[in-house]
C-alpha cells in the first residue's frame, strides 16, 4: 500500500512516454496496487499522468489531479478502482489534438482500455472536479466544463465511448 503519493517535477526533460506512475504487470503480495489519495500534476507534455499497463489490480482511495493531459490512463488491468476524485483538472475539449508525439485518443481525464474483456472491470465512485474551469498554470490551458469529457472508454470492438461534457458520474462501471 503506498500512501500520499505526489512528486514535483521539472517540467522541461518530459516526453509522451514520462509517467509520474506506472503500474506494470504487478505481482505485488496481496495482489494489489493500492494507493490512498494519489496525486499526481503538472505533467504537460506527456501520454498520461498515472498509467496502469497488463497490470493485476488497481485501487485508487482518493486521487487529485491537475493539468490538461489524462492524469489516469488504464490499459489492460485486471481489476479498477478508484473511489473519489477532485482536484483542477480539466482535459483538452473534444474536438482538440494533443500535442504532437502523444497518443491521439479521445481528450478525457480518465482514459480506460480492455475493461469489457472477460474477467475484467474498471468501477470509477465520485467523480467531481472543481467545477469551473481549471486554473491556468505553469503551461496548461484553461477550458470551461462544457467543453470537455471526463471518462474516455476503448472497448474490446476499438470503439471509443465517453461521457458527455459536464456529466460527474457518481458511479461509472464497465466489465464483469
């Protein structure tokens, strides 16, 4: 269980591929990767913030984020949860591009991939934000609420289904 985690960082030696976490294949005793209030920010020119990759478990007790780029990306984990999320966060409105070198999926704060695949679930609890519009800070872009979806989807068919601007799900389930 690791708890608290936040890291400050140079801004200026990331790239798409630079991730403030990555989970990976986790063979953790337990079976989980688990993390209370996790907090990652500030990463402006990368992927994801935070990405869960061919993992085994991932629970998320409280996550804060800030920044346009997806502070979550989960490809392939056996098992999601997050439960709570807050924070100045705001995603690039849907008709926009990343900037280029990075992934070109859907503009959202939450990216999640495989969900639907057998034996697997991604459930998302109390998603709000600020509200508003983000802060404008260290390189990011404000953009109002109306502009820009929270959760991006991939399912196992590599359709894309997202929310609809201004929606805060309470609860967001996808697998069995």
């Amino acid at each position: 269980m690791f708890a608290t985690v936040y890291y400050q960082e140079d801004l200026s030696d990331q790239a798409p591929s630079y991730r403030h976490l990555l989970v990976q294949g986790n063979n953790l005793p337990g079976g989980a990767a688990v993390f209370l209030h996790l907090d990652p920010e500030h990463a402006t020119k990368c992927d994801a913030q935070i990405e869960a990759r061919d993992s085994g478990p991932l629970l998320i007790y409280g996550m804060k984020a800030e920044g346009n780029m997806a502070p979550l990306w989960v490809r392939n984990a056996s098992k999601v949860l997050v439960t709570g999320w807050g924070g100045l966060a705001c995603a690039l409105p849907g008709n926009a591009s990343y900037p280029p070198g990075v992934v070109q999926d859907p503009p959202s704060l939450i990216r999640l991939e495989g969900c639907d695949e057998p034996g697997r679930s991604c459930e998302l609890f109390g998603l709000m934000d600020y509200g508003a519009s983000c802060g404008k800070f260290d390189g990011f872009t404000e953009f109002p609420p109306t502009l820009w979806t929270f959760v991006a989807e991939k399912n196992s068919l590599g359709r894309w289904n997202a929310t609809v601007p201004l929606t805060r799900p309470v609860m967001y389930s996808s697998g069995s």
